[in-house]
C-alpha cells in the first residue's frame, strides 16, 4: 500500500506494487492492466514485462472476441475476483485458448488474475504468470492476491482522481454547431466563435450564413450518400495547428438537420494529417510512423516485413516527397514546421508567431 500511494502515474503504480509482492507471490511475468468500470475494456497499463507483441493481437482477440475461462467480466461477479486459469479450466485445460495459444507456448504453466476493484467499481487488474519448473500456484497465493483486491482497487481509483485534478484544460474547448435546411446556423456553443476566426479564408472572410469554407465543406460533404450519415475532415487553422471537423447528418425528422463538432487534433491525429498530406503511400507511411518512434531500417523491416534494401528505397520515396535529406531531418521538419508553432501558442505565445509553413504539393490549407 506504501508503493502504491507513492506513485505519480499507472506505471509506476503496477511497478512499485509488484515489486513489493513479487516475494510472497512470486511469479514470472507479469502485466498491471487498467480498465473501464462501465465495460472492463482494457484501458492501457504496464504490458514491459508481457506477452509478447507479436502475441497481443492473438491475446485480445480471445479476451474481447472468441472469449474464454477466468475473463474479468467473470471476476467482476465474484465475491474476490480472483481466479486461477487451470482452476477454471479444470479437466479442459487444453482447450482453453489462452492456455493453448498464449500460456503454453511461453512455456508458462499457469495464469492468476485479481481484479483491482473498490466499493465504487473496478478499476484494473493485476495478471501474473508461473513457469513450468516453478511451483503451481495454490491457496496461499490466491488468499494473498484475494487480499489484494480492495485495497489496490481503491489506490487505482484515487491515483486517476489525482491524475485527472493535475490534467491542464485545454486551452480552447471544442465547439459545436447546429444547422437546419440550407446551412442555416441554429446554435453554436460559446468556443465556435474563436474556431470561426482561426478557420476564416485568407482574407478573414466565411462562406455561407457565416460558415468557414471548411466547416461548410464538411456539412455538405456529410449530406452525400456517401458519407454513410457521418464524416471525419480536417482543416488548418491560422495560429492553432491542425483541428479535425466531425459532421452527422441527422435527418429529416428535426429542425436540425446537421452537427458539426469543431476540437483539436491529438498527437497521433496531428502525425496522420500530415503524413496524409505529404502524400505518401500506405507503406511509406507506416515507415515513416516508425521512423518518427526511433526504429532503425532493420527494426523496420522486421516489423513491417520488408527487406532492408526496399525500407531503404522507401525511405528515399519518402525523403524526395518531404524534401529532407536524412531520418534526423525528417523528424527536424516535422516537428519544426508542424508541433513546435502549437507548442508556442500552447505556452502562452512565447516567441514569434509561426512562420508560413511551406505547405507540401498537392495539399490544401
């Protein structure tokens, strides 16, 4: 319990936690996991010490589709959510497909689980794993880990209440709109007005009923019977980088006809607009992405299954499109012309405004 009031983040929490029981409960490998109380999805959490990646996709798939014994849906309607794969399994321990697909392979013999889980709902899990020459796990560690439960539960739950009071707002709220029959603006949410004045054309000025050229794109775009009743877009914004535009179209039974929500694109959102801009090829993005993580050209052929000869040839298609020279100048630019203008704003303005972008052929502002 010490370990876990000293963490500052889910990280460290699982760490300093598993540290601390890894003498009494002993285990092999091991994961901290976080989830939603309302559905027990998985959420994020500590995978280092894990099943490994090329496993992961084959490890949900049970979890969240094909299903299986000792899930944590299971566990939340226990009394201690506690359970032992090969207890749950019994006598068809070979056909689980945890067992046979995910356990055994790693040459570990068995799987414990306790959901971590409070008074208010559960807020993660703890998943440990024995080897084969270790012994199996019995009663005495599934009363430690029983034990566990609540008061870690309640330690999970209070750190995301820190976590979140330490969270900045952002520095512009996402806005809504609402239109009727031919674009007419039925209600705006206080943050449009700003979104309005960073989406404006060139010269400042709006397209129909005062809409910005790009929010009047979306609206119209969603209407199409296409767009399947919604659409996801993207627009530049003068001094706020990159924003994405979400439109619905919601019938013909209400006077509103269509909704468009204006926010921030996040990190990753940012990193897709604009390899998407640069206009590079499916494969050239995915290099590309790993290249921005610091993957080296024969971590990228394995990850992506290409020889290093042809992870070279795409780097170079990637290079002559972006107008950069080396790896370190395609980060450079990246960041430069694209992150570090929103960083500034972001801190208050600090600096210059940013300069005009040399926005890549073929892509629009």
């Amino acid at each position: 319990m010490r370990a876990a009031a000293a963490a500052q983040n889910v990280e460290d929490f699982f760490d300093g936690v598993v540290r601390a029981v890894a003498p009494v409960l002993r285990f092999d490998v091991w994961a901290g996991v976080t989830v939603d109380p309302a559905t027990l999805m998985n959420t994020g959490g500590n995978y280092r010490d894990a099943v490994p990646e090329r496993l992961m996709p084959r490890m949900l798939d049970i979890e969240y589709r094909e299903g299986d014994v000792n899930l944590l849906p299971d566990l939340a309607r226990r009394p201690v959510p506690v359970g032992l794969l090969s207890r749950e399994a019994g006598d068809r321990l070979e056909h689980s497909p945890r067992y046979r697909d995910i356990v055994r392979p790693l040459g570990y013999r068995d799987e414990l689980r306790v959901l971590l889980r409070d008074r208010h709902g559960s807020w993660g899990a703890l998943v440990l794993g024995r080897g084969r020459d270790a012994p199996a796990f019995g009663d005495a560690d599934i009363a430690v880990a029983g034990a566990l439960a609540q008061p870690l539960g309640d330690a999970l739950r209070r750190l995301h209440l820190t976590q979140r009071a330490r969270e900045e707002p952002p520095a512009t709220a996402p806005g809504l709109i609402l239109l009727g029959d031919d674009y007419r603006v039925l209600h705006l949410t206080p943050a449009v007005a700003l979104w309005f004045e960073e989406l404006g054309g060139p010269d400042g000025g709006a397209a129909r009923d005062g809409l910005p050229p790009a929010v009047y794109a979306v609206a119209a775009a969603v209407r199409t019977p296409v767009a399947a009743g919604s659409l996801t877009s993207w627009a530049h914004t003068r001094t706020r980088g990159p924003v994405r535009l979400h439109a619905w179209c919601l019938g013909d039974r209400s006077p509103v006809r269509i909704a468009v929500a204006v926010e921030p694109a996040r990190p990753s959102e940012r990193t897709s607009f604009l390899i998407t801009a640069y206009g590079l090829t499916p494969r050239e993005r995915a290099v590309t992405e790993l290249v921005l993580r610091g993957h080296s050209t024969a971590d990228i052929g394995r990850r992506a299954g290409l020889s290093p000869h042809t992870v070279q040839d795409h780097l170079k298609a990637v290079f002559d499109k972006t107008g950069v020279r080396s790896r370190r100048d395609l980060v450079a630019k990246l960041f430069a012309r694209h992150y570090l203008p929103a960083l500034r704003h972001g801190a208050g303005g600090f600096g210059d405004s940013p300069a005009p972008s040399d926005t890549p052929s073929g892509a629009s502002g």
